[in-house]
C-alpha cells in the first residue's frame, strides 16, 4: 500500500504548499499541529505517534476527497507524521488553497476536525513521571 | 472460519499483542470478540460496549456478522493530529 496521508519523515511545509498551489490561488491556508511541553499540568518530553496505517490512510484520503467534493475550487494537502516526535515538531500539516480565504481557512479548519474525530492514530506521551496514553487508558471510561 | 483481530494503542498493550488469528464459529461478531477479550484480561472486565470496531479498515457496528477472512480492530478513542 502506498502512503500519501502518512510519513515517518520531518514535515516539510514549504514543499508541500508548493505541492498544493495553483497559480488560481490567491489564499493560501496552513494548519500545522507542533508536540507542546505540556499536557494537563504535565510537563511532555516527547510524543509517540501510533497508527492502524492501512485505516488511517483511507479515512485521511476520504476526508480529503469529502472535503474537495464539498468545495470543489480548493486544492488540499494533508499529511500526518507517526513514530516519536519531540516538543516542537510538526505531527500534522495540512495546507488549503483557494481564490480566496473564506474557502481556504474553512477547509483547512474542518479538515483538522474530522481528523481528530475519525483517523485511527493515537499519542502515547512521554514526560519525566512516564509514559500515558492520550484519552483512554483502559482503566477508566473518561 | 478464520479471522485477523487487530488491537492498538492502549489495547495491545492490554492484549499484549497486535495481531491474533482466531478460529471463530460462524456468524461471530465483534461483540462476540469483545466479550472474549474481556474475559481474558481483567483491565477490561469492566467494559461491557466494545470499543469503536473496523471490519476489513472501515468503522463497522459491533453486531457486524463475521466472514471468513476478516479483518476486526478494536479501535480506542482516536487522538490524532
């Protein structure tokens, strides 16, 4: 299976807005979501990204596909990276572009939506006390 | 029949694997799975819904009704992003 919507790679975000544009494009939207240093009043090392990949590929590539269909003048990129990430580092990147920025910035705002409701991807953080499961942890229905 | 069962995150480390071919009867169910897995691992005696299921990577109902060759994951709450 090829990865379109998933790296293990460093996110590069000039290239992907590159990848993006068109010369019709006069808005041009990025999202990019960074592992911060903290969590709940813990202090986060690092974050390690897990994924059902074969899954999260689709439903990232169904996202992508509902929300061009839903507006079809805006050109969008999304990719997710996965493995360990330290604080500062670029877990997702999603680039929307348009004629203009009202289509632009509501792509690109619904599309980190839907992600965070259905991809199958989980973080596991990591801080000076150990390592926890974001959400669910097993023991608990939260 | 034979089935793939997946498990991730938080749930593989509960079920101490990811992966599980199972010999199941016909018409099991991801329901019927699940309460297989809660049997087996006190961690989640307490959940008696599974949680979100997939058959063959796509969100399915729990009372799915299995063939032979599947693929079922048991997906935790998702926190990607």
């Amino acid at each position: 299976m090829k990865f379109r919507h998933l790296t293990d790679d460093p996110i590069d975000m000039g290239r992907l807005l590159d990848e993006t544009r068109r010369d019709s494009d006069g808005a041009l939207a990025l999202f990019a979501g960074a592992v911060r240093n903290h969590h709940e009043g813990r202090s986060v090392e690092s974050i390690f990204y897990e994924a059902y990949r074969e899954m999260a590929e689709k439903e990232l590539a169904r996202i992508v596909e509902e929300l061009k269909s839903e507006h079809s003048e805006v050109s969008l990129t999304v990719i997710h990276r996965l493995g360990l990430l330290r604080v500062g580092e670029i877990s997702i990147a999603i680039v929307a572009t348009s004629s203009h920025r009202a289509e632009a910035f509501e792509v690109c705002r619904e599309a980190i939506e839907r992600i965070k409701r259905s991809v199958p991807i989980w973080k596991k953080e990591r801080s000076p006390d150990g390592e926890t499961w974001v959400g669910w942890q097993g023991e608990n229905r939260s | 029949m034979q089935i793939r069962l997946l498990c991730f995150a938080v749930l593989e480390e509960i079920a101490g694997t990811r992966e599980q071919r199972l010999e199941v009867a016909t018409g099991t169910t991801p329901q019927d799975l699940w309460a297989m897995m809660r049997g087996k691992h006190p961690r989640l005696s307490s959940y008696v819904t599974p949680p979100l299921v997939a058959v063959n990577q796509e969100y399915a109902p729990p009372t799915t009704r299995l063939e032979d060759g599947d693929e079922v994951a048991f997906i935790p709450p998702v926190s990607g992003g």
